[in-house]
C-alpha cells in the first residue's frame, strides 16, 4: 500500500505559493493573514491526514521487515490480522483489478496481496498458451484456469483469507503467491525491507508477516490515532 496523507501535498503546495508571494515583498498585514490561512490549512491537512474512510480517525503503522531475502530475493506481505468486531467490506472494482499477469514464462508480479472478497486477473500477456493453477496442497484455494491462449484473461475471487500458489501446468518453473488478506490493511515491503500501512483504526492489534522463503510471525502493535506505530520484523527463520 503506497497511499500517503495527500494532505501534506496540498499543505506543501500552498507554502510553496506562499513562500513566492512573500517574495514578492507584501505588506505585513497581507502576510499575517497568510501566515494564519497557512496554518490552519496545515492543520487542516493533519487532521484530513489522521481520519480514514468514512472520517474514521485512524493512525498508521511503519516498519521494516530486516532479512537478506526479503532485499534480493522477493518482497514480503505484512498485514493486519481480523479485527474484532468489525467487518470490512470486499474493495470496490471500480478500477483497475489486481491482476498477475503472465509474460515471457514468468508470473508478474510473484507475490500480490489483496483483502479477501478480491476479484484477481489473470491475462495471458505472453506468445504462448499457460495454465494458472492453485494445488490442493498448501493452499487456501484450490482451482485450476485450465490452458488458455495468448490475449486471453481469466478471473477468480478470493473469498478466505491465506496463502494461494500458483503453477503452471505447462512451464513446471513458473510460480507465484497470492496472500489474501483479511483486513484491508497490508502492505508490500519496498527493496529495503520498509512498509508503511495507512488509515489504521485505533487499537489493539496483530500484525502478521509472510514471505516465501522465511517462517511467518505475528506480534501486537498498538495503534494511536494521528501516530505511526513503528515495527520492525527482525530474525525470521529461513524455512526453504
Ligand atoms: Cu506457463
């Protein structure tokens, strides 16, 4: 999740206004008022920054996952676990659906997290026919595409939350993860390791970080509204 407080964009463009006008050699009392204006659109845009969907104030949480395969080999997933008491609804599609796509015998990208209820694409953007496959083994949703042409694009639902590899039939080296999450608040770490999850009700929470190659673990994280709960996942055990 990239998503960050626009508000502070907007407050940085106002002052970069601001900062020209006041170049420009206004009078004093013009440049009380800017100040003020400037300050309460700043505070304007702190608060916007804090509440969530709905008006929701809401904190975030930001970290890094610290382990040499998570820098150079592919990302990991962290994410929220269920919250008591509170539901959330499957995401509008009314964009651009999460999609993997397949191109010269690769799965693109490897790992995609969505929150449950998630409708995934699946084009076939290569020369050549694959299959997409989830195995009764190990995941949480089995299924089978079947082998479908180039231009071609499939769809599934994941409705449960876990972990979805995906073959292909065809070409026994492609293979990519789904992690179906069950809050809408998870994230990809960045080639540093570093995450950063947005718009977070306040509360008692776990949070859970999976990657392919190394042991998964959850711990508690406490979120206050306005602040950012820092996390860092250090130590996890390589399992392949
Ligand atoms: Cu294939």
């Amino acid at each position: 999740m990239d998503s960050r407080p626009g508000g502070w964009n907007v407050a940085a463009r106002i002052a970069t206004l601001w900062g020209r006008r006041w170049g420009s050699g206004s009078d004093a009392c013009m440049l009380r008022i800017r100040t003020a204006s400037l300050a309460a659109m700043v505070l304007f845009s702190f608060l916007a920054a804090a509440r969530g969907q709905g008006g929701e104030e809401t904190g975030s949480i930001a970290g890094r996952v610290v382990h040499a395969r998570v820098r150079e080999n592919t990302p990991a997933i962290v994410y929220l676990e269920a919250i008591s008491d509170r539901t959330f609804d499957p995401p509008a599609e009314d964009g651009e659906l999460p999609a993997i796509d397949q191109m010269d015998q690769t799965f693109e990208p490897h790992v995609l997290a969505v929150q449950a209820g998630s409708r995934v694409a699946f084009p076939n953007s290569d020369v050549i026919r694959h299959n997409v496959y989830s195995p009764e083994q190990g995941s949480v949703q089995a299924f089978d595409l079947g082998s479908y042409r180039p231009g071609e694009t499939k769809f599934v639902v994941f409705e449960r939350a876990g972990i979805v590899p995906l073959k292909c039939s065809i070409h026994s080296d492609m293979s990519a993860w789904i992690v179906v999450c069950p809050t809408p608040f998870f994230a990809t770490t960045d080639e540093t390791g570093a995450f950063r999850i947005e718009g977070v009700p306040p509360g008692a929470h776990r949070l859970t970080v999976w990657h392919e190659k190394l042991a998964g673990r959850t711990i508690d994280v406490s979120v206050e509204v306005g602040k950012t709960a820092e996390i860092e996942f250090r130590d996890l055990e390589e399992v392949e």
